[in-house]
C-alpha cells in the first residue's frame, strides 16, 4: 500500500511520516484492497480556529472501496489519531460485510439430533 502525504499551509512534526506509516499499514490485517492512501494536512491560519487548525483528511484510492475519513485537532498528529480511528472503523465495517458465514454446519448438526 502507498502512502501520499500532501500538505497545505502547514509544516509537519518530524515523526509525523512514520507514525502514518505504521498505522495506515495496520490496517492491512483487514485483508480489504487498498492501493494508495492519500493523506492531507491542511493548516487554518486563522487564529481563532486555534482548537481545530490542523484538518487531516485520509482517502483510500484503488480497486477496493473509497473510505474518506476527516478530522481537525490542535496539532496535526491528534488530528491524524482521530481521522485513523474512523478510517479504520470504516474497514471494519466492510470486512464484517465482506465475512461469508457458512450456515451449512448448522443444518448438518440439526439432520443428525
């Protein structure tokens, strides 16, 4: 999976890369087609936006689904924290549809009793 970092009006903490790397990379285990994760930083200068000037946005790009998912914190890695949790529920979600539950067995074991 490719990670693209895009950034507007905004420098990034030093870690910030890794950190986006090792949780977008987590969500592999989800087994659910992504090819590319766009993530987007995006800076509000105005100063009465203080609570909620860093947005992130994350978007999914690929064969499998879009999931979109935003938020805007103080700074950019707890907007980043927030804007994972809800990107990963949305894979969640998909992998829970996307589970075949085989309901055979059931009716095996009734035949038997």
């Amino acid at each position: 999976m490719k990670i693209h970092i895009h950034t507007r009006n905004a420098d990034l903490a030093e870690d910030f890369r890794s950190i986006v790397e090792e949780k977008i990379n987590s969500m592999e285990r989800f087994n659910i087609v992504i090819d590319r994760v766009e993530v987007e930083v995006l800076h509000e200068a105005n100063p009465r936006q203080g609570k909620n000037s860093h947005l992130v946005i994350l978007t999914s790009h690929g064969s499998g689904p879009l999931i979109r998912a935003e938020a805007a914190e103080f700074n950019d890695v707890a907007a980043f924290d927030i804007a994972v949790k809800a990107f990963a529920l949305q894979i969640r979600k998909i992998h829970e549809r996307m589970k075949d539950f085989d309901r055979e067995t059931l009716r095996k074991h009734k035949n038997v009793i």
